[in-house]
C-alpha cells in the first residue's frame, strides 16, 4: 500500500493475464521457430536484454537446438516507473565481437519501440551477418518507432505488465505468469 499527500491510499493488485502454461507453449513454439531456420558454420549469438527478458531469455534458449552463444546487453530507458524516458541508456555493452555473426535479440516488450530501435542500430553498425529481434510481448497501441519484429510471442493491449522478468519500480519480476497492474484506491 502506497500513501499519497492528500490521505488515500493506494493498493496495488495483479491480474492473472497470460498464464504459465500459454507462456511455455508459445516459449516452445518461438524456440522451435528459431530452431528450424538451422545453423551457420557459427555458433547463433542470442542477446539477453536485461533485466526484463532474462526469465523469457532463460526458458527460449533451451527450445533452440543449434549451438549458441550466450550474451548480455543491459539498457535503462525509464525515467518513471510507468513511463519511459525516451532517451535510451546502454548500461552494460556485449562481451563478444558480433561482426559477421547470426544474432537474435531477445526481448521483453516492445513498448513505444525507442527502446528497440536504439538497440537495433547500435548492432547494425557493429556489422552483424543478420540480426533478428525476438519479443515476448508486443503492444502496438503505444508505438512511436517502426521496428520490425521478426517474432512476437503475444500481441497485447494497451496496459501495463508484470511478471515473468517485467517489473514495476523492480519488483514482480519473479511472478511465474504475466498480470495486468492495476492502482486501486483504498480507504
Ligand atoms: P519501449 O522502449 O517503450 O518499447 O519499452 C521497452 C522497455 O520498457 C521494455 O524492455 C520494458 O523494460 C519496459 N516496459 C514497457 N512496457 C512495459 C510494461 O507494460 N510492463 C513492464 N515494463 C514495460
């Protein structure tokens, strides 16, 4: 529960919206997917962007059958806890040279897109052999930036959501599904 100046209160409440078991079956559909496409004569180089998709990240890589590499990039983007800065912040870079590599980013959500975007473009320029972009989540309604998605796990509405890695001001990420937030007002 959360006071606010005026003496209401706020509670906090998670609503069931994509449940485990349609998360793995769609986990496992987007990893056989990625799967069937076969290998180069290199390891795929499959990027985690943390903090929000290494749970999905986690549970996709073991649905892909072609030797992998495993990497992580690290971006902060929201100034608030709902909304996002617009201004995209790289806070921890790759440990490996991707040039002439196959790459699939694997992310949480694409939200507004500036995150993604920026992330695209700073990858294209690292010279990859391809680069793909794998969401779990997709909400169109809030788009700003044209990225395209190579894969969307759920296509969703336009509401706020925790669970399964996504967090609001960092917690709720260890929900085994994902939940729409709701504020309601107490008291
Ligand atoms: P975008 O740059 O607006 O597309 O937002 C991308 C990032 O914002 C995601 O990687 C998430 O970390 C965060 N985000 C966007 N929408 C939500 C949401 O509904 N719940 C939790 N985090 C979100």
């Amino acid at each position: 529960m959360t006071a606010t100046a005026g003496g209401t209160a706020t509670v906090e409440r998670v609503e069931s919206y994509l449940d485990a078991g349609r998360i793995a079956a769609r986990v496992a559909e987007l990893g056989a997917e990625i799967s069937a496409r076969g290998c180069s004569d290199q390891p795929l180089v499959v990027v985690c962007v943390l903090k929000g998709s290494v749970i999905f990240f986690a549970d996709l890589v073991r649905h892909i059958r072609q030797p992998t590499n495993l990497v992580f990039l690290g971006v902060s983007s929201y100034a608030g806890a709902l909304e996002t800065s617009g201004a995209v912040r790289l806070t921890h870079d790759l440990t490996i040279d991707i040039a002439g590599r196959d790459v699939i980013v694997v992310e949480d959500i694409v939200d507004t897109g500036l995150t993604m975007g920026y992330l695209v473009g700073l990858l294209a320029q690292r010279g990859p052999h391809s680069l793909r972009v794998c969401t779990l989540l997709h909400k169109p309604a809030r788009k700003r930036v044209d990225v395209s998605l190579d894969q969307v796990g759920f296509t969703i509405d336009d509401v706020f959501v925790v669970g399964y890695g996504l967090d609001f001001d960092e917690r709720y990420r260890n929900l085994p599904y994902i939940g729409v937030m709701h504020f309601d007002t107490a008291g």
